[in-house]
C-alpha cells in the first residue's frame, strides 16, 4: 500500500474530515474510497454514497424498486395465496431439503 500527501486548505480540511465523520471513516478512508470509484462510476461533483454507488445510481435503483413494488400490488400478488404460515415456518422442512440438496452436490 502506498502513502499519498495531499494539501488541503483549512476549510475543505475540515469539511473532509465532518463529512469522513458522518460517513464512520476516517479522512484517510474517505480519500481511499473517492480514489477507488476513479473507473467512471462518478462523474464530477457526483457524490459516492457510504455503499459505493453515485447518488444517481441510488436514485435510478430506488425509482426501479418503486415501479417493481408498484407492478406487484397492481397484479393482485399476495405471498399469503402461496405458502400457509406453517408452511414458512417449517423449519424440519428447511433442513431436510438443505441435506438432500447437499447429498445430491456430493
């Protein structure tokens, strides 16, 4: 791992260092993952969020969920009509099909 020194003025020393705060990193981590997502992923002034991924990528997957969520309640599916509350919690069930898969792997 290489060493970088950079030079900052006080006052974006100090915004780094509160927003490397909020995010539970140090400033060092900050830098490193700003340096890490140079591929393309962001372009400038686009902020990277703690998960890695631009802001207009969270936006465009969150759109993406809502639609999804909305396409389901739309089509009348109801998880309940599949599987009785037994059914999901049976967990005897769970470990036998975990074992004859396992068996079949082997």
């Amino acid at each position: 791992m290489k060493n970088v020194t950079i030079s900052l003025d006080d006052h974006t020393h100090r915004r780094a260092r509160i927003r490397a705060a909020e995010l539970g990193k140090s400033l060092s981590g900050l830098v490193r993952d700003l340096l890490e997502n140079l591929d393309g992923a962001a372009g400038p002034g686009e902020e990277i969020m703690p998960s890695g991924i631009t802001r207009s990528e969270y936006e465009r997957l969150h759109r993406q969920e809502l639609e999804l969520r909305r396409q389901l309640v739309g089509s009348g599916f109801r998880a309940s009509d599949r599987m009785s509350r037994d059914e999901v919690h049976d967990r005897d069930r769970e470990r036998r099909e975990w074992h004859e898969a396992r068996e079949r792997r082997s």
